[in-house]
C-alpha cells in the first residue's frame, strides 16, 4: 500500500527518496505512533518532506491517496458527517438575515467581554451567547452581517475579529505548472544594463576589432547586461487566500525567476505595523514595516499580492485586524508605502467580476489610486507597464 503512497507524492513533485521512505517503513515497524491516520499523516510529513516548502504539496497528494481510509481507523463512525453539520448549523431565511443589524466594532468588542464573564456552558444555535450555528455574532458555524469568530472554519466570510491561533503556509517559489505566460508578462517591467566587471564575450565589438585589426584576433569583453529593476513583492497569506494558493504560488515563482533584485514579505489581509519572511516563524520573526519602508530606495518597484477581501474595518479602523489590536489603521501603512514608493500596482487573483461586491476592495482601490489589477495575463501586462513608466 505504502509504495503506491511513495509514487504518489513523486507524481506530485514532493521530492521524496527511497532513505526517506524507508525511515517511515521503520518507525511504522517499531510502533512509534497509534493506529490512527492523524498520527500517519504527520509521521509521513516528518519523515517524508525535509522542506517546509513543499507541505502543501504532500498535503494534497496524502488527501488524494487516502480518501476514504478514516473508516479503517474508526469503524464506529457510522453517522454521516452532513447530519452533525446540519444539527450545529441553523439555515437562516433571507428574511431573517437581513432582520440581523450590525452592531459596529466597538460594540462587538465591549458586548464580547461582558460574555466571556457571564457565560458558563457551551451554546449551540441561538442569538446571544457565544456558541455554534444560530445567529450569534460571537461563535462559529453561524450567520451573522458581523461577528467575531472563535474557532471553527470560515464559512460566511464577514467576521472583522478572529480569535484562534492561525498557521499559514510559504508559497512555493518553485512552481513550474502555468508559469510561462506569467513569466512574459512580467518581462514587460525591464530596465537593462551593464554593470559591474567585463566578464561576457562582447562578439559585436570583437568582429568589428578583429576586422579592423587586419583578422588578427581582438576579443572585447563587456559587463553583463542585467535587468536593474528593483522589485518589493507583498504577498497577503491565510485566510480567504486559501482559495488563491495556485495561482499566487505561480505568480511568485514567476516573478523570483523573472526579477533578480527582487525581496518579498508576507502581510495577512492588510499591512499593518511588522511583516514577515517565513509564515512558521511569524510569532517570533517580525520585521517593522518602518524598517521596510526606509530599507528600499524611492525607484523600488511595489508589488502587492491579495484577494482585498476583508472586513472594512481591517482596512480602517485602528485595532481593526482579524488577529491583533493594532494601534494604527491599515489604510495609514498603505499610504505610506504609496508615498515612499511612487511606482506600485495592487495584484488581485479574485475575479474582476466580484469586485463590486467587496467593499473592502473598494476601499483599497481608492487608497491605491486605482491600481490594482487581477491576476491575469492581460491584468499582469497592464500592471508591468504601468511599473515601467
């Protein structure tokens, strides 16, 4: 069963080898982990995949591989998962979702502690208490114009405060599926030039030398001819970019091949006072986004990369992220970086289509000065062009 697993990760580009595969083959004889496929997933990752890079990858390939398998683990779980789903979840009418009013976010904060200190017990359903399903603007698996999410899976999209602890992923610099295209488009933002030591054959220089010289050989040698363009790339990770993972991941791989001076950072929905390099590492490897912003020189190209899909207050209000209380609103670091850097353009792999119906894009395009651009080869070709001005 097991060699089918290792061919399937090698057909998903996990660089897996047969010394990994045989450690797993160990530690399975040796019992180190209980018969249950959680603990199989994470031994497979552990002793599989040596790069963090590449998780998302093996994810997928094990989900494909072992699709169904849970009831060899658990032959009790006999109740279908949609029933359970239905029971904590309660269908609202469009009557009654629009009878729902937003409280506002000071309102949602101040009520949120009141609960914490009245409630005792667990809730399901209802409109009042912290619990799952029901109309609640505090809990999970609800409905509601507004709230605050505790734990649970996003379904609605309208929470302005999400409290859980939230592990994202890199996004893979060495995707290869359906980067060509992007790659042409990206080459519209060149500037070449020939810097540093004569290292490169200049063969015009020499024929016409070497001919002048009356065919006696006189090589020139010239600097390598670079492309100068300074390039800042600020790519939104989590939450609803789950669903834009591919094609972002396509899009950074391009643009690391494409722009050699090229530096990049993680943000999550808006930018706010720190960024980070590595999305394991962000609790504990921040970097000030003052820092940033005084680091790159004025001509430095500005890149954002990000669905824009939020909760407006993200955007404007001070201590508005889904995950902090941050002092300054995220509209203020975004002017800022439009004002430190004047060549920048906003990427949006949501389709251009659903824009008008995200307030928070509308938000960010008027802070943006209208440029923001979808993830598409003619909205790639825009935005290079209008970098290259």
């Amino acid at each position: 069963m097991l060699i089918g697993f290792f061919f399937a990760l090698r057909d998903a580009k996990v660089p897996v080898t047969i010394k990994e595969f045989l450690t797993l083959l160990e530690a399975l004889e040796k019992n180190v982990i209980a018969p249950s496929l959680d603990a199989f997933y994470y031994l497979s990752r552990l002793t599989l995949v040596k790069d963090e890079a590449h998780f998302d990858k093996f994810d997928k390939a094990f989900g494909l591989y072992f699709k169904g398998i849970e009831a060899v683990f658990d032959a009790k779980a006999d109740i279908p998962l949609d029933w359970l789903i239905q029971r904590l979840e309660r269908e609202l009418t469009p009557e009654q979702k629009a009878e729902l009013q937003k409280l506002g976010y000071d309102k949602l904060m101040s009520r949120l502690a009141e609960l914490l200190k009245e409630q005792k017990e667990r809730h399901e359903g209802g409109s009042k208490w912290i619990g799952t399903g029901g109309s609640s603007p505090f809990g999970n698996g609800g409905t509601n114009p507004e709230g605050i999410r505790i734990g649970g899976k996003s379904r609605n999209r309208t929470a302005v405060k999400v409290w859980e602890q939230r592990e994202y992923k890199d996004y893979d610099g060495e995707r290869e599926l359906g980067v060509r295209n992007i790659k042409v488009a990206l080459r519209r933002l060149r500037r070449f030039a020939r810097t540093g030591a004569a290292e490169e054959l200049a063969l015009d220089d020499t024929i016409r030398s070497t001919a002048n010289n009356a065919g006696w050989l006189d090589i020139k040698m010239q600097p390598e001819r670079k492309n100068r363009i300074k390039v800042l790339m600020l790519l939104d990770v989590g939450g609803t970019m789950d669903d834009h993972i591919e094609r972002t991941e396509e899009l950074f791989s391009a643009a690391k091949t494409e722009f050699k001076n090229m530096e990049f950072f993680y943000f999550h929905n808006c930018v706010y006072d720190y960024l980070w390099k590595n999305n394991r590492r962000r609790s504990s490897e921040r970097f000030p986004t003052w820092d940033v912003l005084r680091k790159y020189p004025p001509d430095t190209r500005v890149i954002f990369v990000g669905d824009a899909t939020m909760s407006p207050y993200e955007v404007l209000a001070p201590g508005g992220s889904s995950e902090y209380n941050n002092e300054e609103a995220g509209a203020e670091w975004l002017a800022r970086f439009c004002h430190a850097f004047p060549k920048f353009a906003w990427l949006n792999p949501e389709p251009e289509s659903l824009w008008q119906y995200r307030q928070s894009i509308s938000v960010i395009r008027q802070i943006m000065n209208n440029r923001m651009f979808p993830v598409t080869i003619d909205g790639l070709e825009r935005a290079m062009r209008l970098l290259s001005k």
